[in-house]
C-alpha cells in the first residue's frame, strides 16, 4: 500500500507557485489576487475559508476575505458579485458553498464572471470541461487528477467507479475520468444514493472514489484486492477525547481498507489539502489570462 500523500504534494505545488508569483514581483507585474466570499457562520465553511486566506499569504498571492452575515439577501450577495466581478484587481473569486436557504445557489453562481470563477462552478466553465476546452477545473476533482498524475497512477482502461454525484465533486470526475489523454480513458461508473448493489459494482473497480460524507462508508469487503482509493469525505464526527470535540472522518475505512490497497489517499492530508493547491493554481491561471 502506498499512500497518495497530499499533504506533500500540495506543498510542492505551492512552493511552484511561490516561485511563479516572485518572478511575476520581480518582473514588476501585478500578482494573483484571490477573493473568498462567505454567507453566514458556519464552523466547517469558516475553517476551509480561513484555510484559502492563509494559503494565499503563503504563496505571496494578495487575499480578500468578504464576509456576510447569515440574514444577507440573495439580491445583496448577487450586488457583491457584481462589484468582484467589475473589480480589476481581483483575478478570481469564490463564493463558499453552502449558502443560507433564502439564497438560490445556481443563480449565484450564475452571475459570477466565468473568466474569475477558479472554482468552474459556472455553467460555461462546467461545459467547457465536459467538451475538453481549456477552462477553471474545479479545485477538488483538479487536485484528484493532479495527485494520479504525480504519483504516476495508471488510469487508461481502468475501471473507475465514482460513489456520489455532487455538482462540487461527482459529477465533474465522472467526466474528468472519462475523457480522452492522462488522467483519464477510463471505463466510468457514476454511483448514488439510487444505485442497487453497489457492493457488486465497487467490488469490480479498479479505481473507487468516494465523496459521499458518510463516514467510513466503504469496507474492506466491497472493493479487490490492489484497487486504487480516493477519499473525499471530510465529515466532523463529534469525539471527546479530541481537543476540538470531533474528529475529521473519511468515507473510507482506512484501517481495514488501506491493508487491500494498492495506493490510497488519507484523511485528513489527503484530497483536502489539493483541493486549496489547485484553487490557487486556477487563480494563477486567472491572473495569467487576464495579463
Ligand atoms: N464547499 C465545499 N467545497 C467547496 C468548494 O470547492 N468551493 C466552494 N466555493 N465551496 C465549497
């Protein structure tokens, strides 16, 4: 069993980037700028927020943090968005999912100029990926790719079995896996909560990914032997033994699985930490196209 060690990896990615971003000071030229909008005071959205902020610092890109109470109207964020959108010094912009129920999430994501959503939440950006264009790759599915690449992981004619079909995760890789060049030329089987035996269809992988949020959902018993395992659940499991009073939890369970395994990412530093590294490389990218 090898371990998909994002923790390393997203470092590494930070540290190119870094050294992207002193070329550009040295250069004289503007750096990337990254802007977090957040609706509301949710702990674990706060926590992932706090975490972009704080990369940004670390690889010299400038950061805006906007931060909106829970009562903020659908009409008051779309007002935000408008003045990100029309703001030349900022290159990208996030809105952090989930929003307040009063809010319609598809219509603000919507009204976020395409050519600033490093998130590739807006439709144009989503079908641009769909038909293999050059575009914003969302972070968390780009940060999968990007760790099956370095590790060198085989995936042309694999069979690649995604558990969840969230707009932010599922979706995106099923088609990511799907498509032709590497990563990807995989054979892909999209699961979720409708599917039957699913058990029969994981225990045929080759490659199971699994963003579910439940925790330690996938057992050694329903995948082969030597299969390749990619966790994306990051669910708070209250614990009061942990100094914070919960534990984060995959939807792997690791001890038993990784034993059958032949690479397989942990929980935590694992999908998280490349899901902020490459929100900071489509930010880059931003910055790139807009020179
Ligand atoms: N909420 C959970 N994951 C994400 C993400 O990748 N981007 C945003 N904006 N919100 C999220």
């Amino acid at each position: 069993m090898k371990l998909l060690d994002g923790k390393k990896t997203s470092n590494d990615i930070k540290d190119e980037i870094a050294a992207e971003v002193a070329k550009m000071k040295a250069n004289g030229e503007k750096v990337p700028h990254l802007a977090a909008v957040i609706v509301g005071n949710d702990g674990a959205s706060l926590t992932y927020v706090g975490s972009k902020v704080r990369a940004c610092e670390r690889v010299g890109f400038e950061s805006t943090l906007v931060q909106l109470p829970n009562t903020t109207s659908e009409v008051e964020l779309l007002d935000k968005i408008e003045e990100l959108n029309s703001n030349d010094d900022i290159d990208g912009f996030i809105i952090q999912l989930p929003l307040p129920p009063q809010i319609d999430t598809q219509k603000v994501l919507m009204a976020v100029d395409p050519s600033k959503d490093v998130d590739g939440f807006h439709p144009e950006n989503f079908g641009k990926m769909a038909l293999d264009m050059s575009t914003f790759i969302p972070a968390t599915p780009f940060g999968i790719l990007e760790l099956l690449d370095r590790y060198g992981v085989e995936t042309q004619g694999k069979h690649t079995v995604v558990i969840g079909r969230s707009h932010i995760v599922g979706r995106p890789m099923s088609i990511l896996m799907g498509r032709k060049g590497f990563p990807g030329n995989s054979t892909v089987t999209l699961t979720h909560s409708h599917t039957k035996n699913i058990t029969q269809i994981t225990s045929q992988a080759d490659i199971i990914i699994t963003a579910l949020g439940r925790p330690k959902f996938l057992k050694a018993e329903m995948i082969k032997d030597d299969a390749v395992v990619i966790d994306v659940g990051i669910t708070r499991v209250p614990d009061e033994n942990a100094k914070r009073g919960y534990v984060i939890t995959g939807d792997v369970d690791f001890e038993n699985v990784s034993k059958k395994t032949s690479y397989i990412t942990p929980v935590p530093g694992g999908v998280g930490p490349m899901t902020i590294a490459m929100l900071l490389k489509n930010t880059l990218l931003a910055r790139e196209r807009r020179r």
